[in-house]
C-alpha cells in the first residue's frame, strides 16, 4: 500500500559545511516562529525562535530569517556537524501561548 | 537544564481499554499542552490547559480524551476507550505565561503509545 506521510524532504550536506533549511508557513496572522529539532526516538527540542516585527535573529551557529511578504522562514546552520543530523521542524502560533502549527519537517543528513 | 519528563516511555494497550499518559512539566511553567505525532507525519496539536482548565482543543481531541492536572506537579491525558488509530507519539509540553509575550513551548520526548 501507499506510505503517505513517510516521505520527508531530505537535505544531505557535507560536514564543516553551512545548511539551510526552508519552511514556508500557512497563517498571515502568526506573529511567532520557532524551529524544532527531532531526533530518533526524542521529542521536538527548540532550537530559535523569531517574532514577527523581526526578519533575522541569530543564535549559536544558528540563524533564522522570517520574510513575511511571501511567508517564508528559513534555518541556516554553520559549519554543519554529524550531530545535526535530525529532523527539523518549523512551527507558528500567535497571540500569547496558543497552540503551535507544525510544517512537515526537513531530514538533515551531515554526511562525514 | 529544567525539561518536561513522560513516562512512560512505551504503553501497549488492547484496543478499547482506557490509557493514561502522565508528564511532568517544568516547574516554573503555566502553561501545558498535549500533541502528538502519527508515524512519519508531523506534530499535531490535541488540547492545550492553563488556571486548570482546557484553553484550546483541537478536532482530535473528541470525547475519549481528557486532561487533569490531578497535584501541583503532574499533568495526564487520559484516554477512555482506545482505538486502532490512536498508536501514536504522544508529546508534553509547557511553556511559561508571560502576558501576551509568545514564549517558546518546551517538549518531552514523549509516550510511544501501541493499540493491539
């Protein structure tokens, strides 16, 4: 039979070199952005988040840049290691503690 | 580090008997929520729970399930009568209430639950 759902976007990169990751995102009116990352057999680990009055934040080898217009968000991560390997997750929301829409993720492969 | 613990880990359960997912949210958190992830696919949300009430439910969270928050300390999603298509990945997560300041929802690793 079909697997529907099993089949996720894969970016394979070299270790040492910088992924990005994209997410386009469902709701005009989300105001926050956070990216997920899932490793096997773990739950969703925050990795940034970003407000919606900003376009670009940076953290520890990561970025986030949010381009409202066209309702795109993206991950870059420097200097990719073997430990980045997972599945990553963007997810929106607005207005407080609401829930959190979740896109379908992007499996990460650091190859060595 | 302060994280979100679920136990357990791994529930089988027969078909039609009644479940019970248990976290522990960060301490200092006011805010609980319950997901999950169908194989493969991708975190969905079930009920959300603040002042020891629902906030928000989704579709999915029909009348077989119900939340508690039965001692300062714990939070449970319970599930009456189980159903094939409930096996799934069951998530936790808090996050803290700051007024209308979006805080980021923290997540535990998670209930692997199995219907037979």
């Amino acid at each position: 039979g079909e697997s529907v759902g099993l089949h996720l976007p894969t970016l394979s990169v070299q270790e040492g070199d910088n992924s990005i990751i994209n997410c386009a995102y469902s709701n005009s009116a989300s105001d926050y952005f956070i990216w997920y990352k899932q490793e096997s057999g773990k739950g969703p680990q925050f990795i940034i988040d970003i407000r919606s009055n900003m376009d670009k934040r940076q953290g520890q080898r990561v970025t986030v840049l949010l381009n409202k217009t066209v309702k795109h968000l993206s991950l870059q991560i420097a200097a990719t290691q073997p430990g980045d390997s997972a599945v990553y997750f963007c997810a929106e929301n607005f207005s407080g503690n609401t829930p959190l829409v979740f896109g379908k993720g992007t499996r990460l492969s650091v190859i060595a | 580090e302060p994280e979100v613990t679920q136990t357990p880990s791994h529930q089988v359960t027969q078909m039609g008997q009644e479940v019970i997912l248990r976290c522990v949210p960060i301490s200092n958190h006011l805010y609980f929520y319950w997901y999950r992830q169908i194989l493969g696919q991708k975190v969905e949300f079930l009920v959300s729970f603040y002042n020891n009430e629902i906030s928000e439910k989704s579709e999915i969270f029909d009348d077989q399930f119900s939340v508690e928050r039965p001692d300062g300390s714990n939070f449970t999603l319970k599930i009456r009568s189980t159903k094939l298509e409930d096996s799934a990945m069951y998530f936790c997560a808090s996050s803290e209430a700051r007024g209308w300041s979006n805080q980021p929802q923290h997540f535990g690793d998670g209930t692997r639950l199995s219907i037979l």
